[in-house]
C-alpha cells in the first residue's frame, strides 16, 4: 500500500471569533484532519500558506515526528509561541487526527494507549464572549468584565465571582464540579501596570475566595489565575494572602513566565503552589523551568507548545521531575478535544481545563461533536482521531475567511 499523501490544505477563520484560525488538512486517501491555532489568527493563515503548505504538500501525512521536528525549527520564529510555532502546532493536530482515523482509533490509542477513561475537570470561570477577540498585544481583547454589566445568560461566571463567588461555587458543585479558577485580582494590575498591589486591592481581591471558603467549605478547589501581570514583589504578596484560603494553585504570577530563576525565587517565597506556564512553547522551556525547580504544576497549551508531539515529550519531562500536568483551554473546541486526548494519555494528568459557558453554547455552533462531562469529569473520546469536526457551514458564513492551498 502506498504511503497516504496531503494533498491539500484549507484554512477558516471568522470574524466573530477573530483569534481563532482551523485548519483542515487532506489526504489522497480521502482523509482530512483538523487543527487549531489561537490569537494572531491571520499571521498564523500567513505562516501556513506562504511557508508551511509549499512543504507540506505531496508529503506522508504519517511522518508527524519528521514534520514537527521541521517545522518548530525555523530559521527563526522558533523561540515560545510565535506564529510559526502556533502554525506547526495546528498542523501536527491535524496529522494526529488523520492518523487517529487511518488506524480507526482515538488519538490517546494512537499515541500509546489511554491511562484513564476520564479526568478531573476544572471550570475557569469565564464568559460567553471572554477572550474570543483580536489581541493587540498583552491582554488587549480580554476585557475586564465590571460587576454593573448585566448578565449575559446562567453560565456568566465571570460576573459570577465578582458579585456572588460563593453562590457561583454552589452552582459549580451541583453540576459536579470540585474544581474552579478565578482572577479577582487582575483588575488592581492597571494601575501600575502590575509593579505594585495596595493591601486594600489585596483584600477587595481576596473577597471571593473567602466568600467560597464560607459558603462551601473544603468542598471547592480554587486556582487562582494572575495572568503573568505582576512583578515578582507583588506577585508575592498575592501569593502570601492566597495561603490563607488555601489555593489549589496561583497560575502565571509574574510578567515573565520564561524567567526562571524569579519564579524560583518566587515559589520558595510562598507555601502557594506555582502553575506554569500556558504561555511557553517548546520542551526546552519547560525543561528549563523544571530544571530550576520553578513550578509545581505543569500547564501546557496544545496550540502554543507545538501541538500533541511536542506536548507528550513535555509531560514526559514532567513526570521525570515528579510534577503533575494540567492541559489548557480558554481558546477554541478543537483545542480543547486534543487536549482531552493528552490528559487522557499522560500518567501524571490531573485535570482538564474547561469553560462551561462555551461548552454550553458558540463551540457547540463549531464543531460536531464536544467532551462529555459527568459528576464534574470529562469523559474519554472514543471516536477515531480527534473525534470531532468542523461543522460545514462554518466555511459558508458570510463572515468567514477561506484560503485553499494544493497541489
């Protein structure tokens, strides 16, 4: 049988949801895989189409590791996540969903065999619409959401745990979830662009986490997200106060998440334990960061690491230093079901990162099928490949992008 070639490669993007790019790769066997990349959505359309599909066409869609291997090693751009790296990693999702066809199987079968058939979830406590807009630069497009906005539907948690964090936690619980995140604080960054953090911004901000502790006990995990906005003195001040409510984990605490040796300094500062780091790409990162003893808790994000491959020789190195891993998602429905096939895989997962305010509506709109959630675990696919496709219409919206690349 001769070896299956791509042959052509499609990519989508809407302006409703301007930071998400799919991308669509088939095969001279009938087959086509789906990808992902998140923020920078037309730089990463450009990368795929003037550098990637001239390479990628007429090429062995099995040869993933040769091909991740090429592509997140750019002449340049291959440094964290930039839009070469966010391209591969759309890619090699793409090559793990036809491979995961082509066998028959699910994409933790493929890669080595599932290590559980469900796992932990964990609700960030977003919105409908949160993070879903083009990025400037830092955290422009991610609004801060004010307590007077009205309510955009039930699931509107980032409102939630600015006006009532304790009956938000209720409500997590009596759908199953144990576990939950917020980011009191991040509003206090403004003002001097994170350097600093007053002792009355420090209690305003520590108010929903003690409004959790009193209305459902030890019962609610917490992880508390600081999205790399602070300085390292103040990060530490969030972190000491944190200790009180005991926190499952402070995510992101300071600007640079590649400055090891602060956020080493940081994590032996505070009895907090340190989540690190979405925002990495590559293993030579979080080699770096384990190396330094720098985290407790391994995050990585499927889209900005360099997709599956690279992310599994991540948790690898992560379980050779005795660390847990905690895939990401606050981006797109096709993220979130490869990063469910490698919490799935990993030995040292423990949880799924879900948003059930998108659950609930626009990535059901996206894709065919989505996880499952039960008694607040998110069960394993057992559909071939990813197990999930872009629904057709989506490349029919009056408001889509469509560029076609093939031989």
């Amino acid at each position: 049988m001769s070896a299956p070639k791509i042959t052509g490669l499609r990519t989508i993007r809407i302006a409703e949801r301007a930071n998400i790019l799919w991308l669509e790769i088939s095969t001279d066997d009938g087959l086509t895989g789906l990808g992902e990349a998140f923020r920078g959505a037309a730089a990463v359309e450009a990368v795929i189409h003037e550098t990637i599909a001239p390479y990628l066409i007429g090429r062995d869609a099995r040869a993933i590791e040769p091909v991740s291997r090429a592509l997140l090693h750019p002449y340049v751009g291959f440094g964290g996540s930039s839009a070469e790296v966010r391209a591969a990693s759309a890619v090699d999702l793409a090559l793990w969903d036809l491979a995961g066809q082509r066998a028959g199987v699910p994409i933790h079968t493929a890669m080595g065999g599932a290590c559980r058939d469900r796992v932990r979830a964990y609700n960030t406590c977003a919105g409908y619409d949160y993070n879903s807009r083009q990025h400037a630069g830092g955290h422009a497009g991610r609004r801060e959401r004010q307590p007077d906005e009205p309510v955009a539907g039930p699931y509107d948690d980032q409102i939630a745990f600015t006006r009532d964090a304790g009956a938000l936690a209720q409500s997590l619980l009596s759908e199953g979830f144990s576990a939950m995140k917020i980011w009191p604080f991040d509003p206090f960054a403004s003002r001097d662009g994170g350097l600093t953090i007053r002792l009355e911004e420090i209690e305003a901000g520590m108010a929903p986490f003690r409004a959790i502790r009193a209305a459902v006990g030890n019962k609610m995990e917490v992880m508390a997200e600081l999205h790399s906005l602070w300085s390292a003195p103040a990060a530490e001040r969030i972190c000491r106060a944190l200790e009180e409510v005991d926190v499952f984990w402070a995510e992101d605490p300071i600007h640079k998440m590649d400055d090891c040796r602060a956020l080493a300094d940081l994590r032996r500062r505070t009895r907090v334990p340190i989540c690190a780091s979405e925002t990495l790409g590559g293993k030579v990162a979080f080699r770096d960061l384990l190396v330094a003893d720098a985290t407790d808790i391994v995050m990585l994000d499927l889209t900005w690491c360099g997709g599956l491959t690279e992310a599994r020789k991540i948790a690898a190195l992560a379980e050779a230093f005795a660390k847990p891993v905690a895939p990401h998602d606050c981006t797109g429905p096709v993220t979130l079901m490869a990063s469910l096939h490698l919490a799935i895989h990993a030995p040292t997962a423990i949880f799924q990162e879900v948003v059930r305010a998108t659950l609930a509506t626009w990535y059901r709109d996206l894709v065919t099928e989505l996880p499952r959630l039960e008694g607040g675990m998110v069960l394993a696919p057992t559909a071939p490949g990813l197990g999930t496709t872009l629904r057709p219409e989506v490349a029919h919206r009056e408001d889509a992008v469509v560029r076609v690349a093939s031989r």
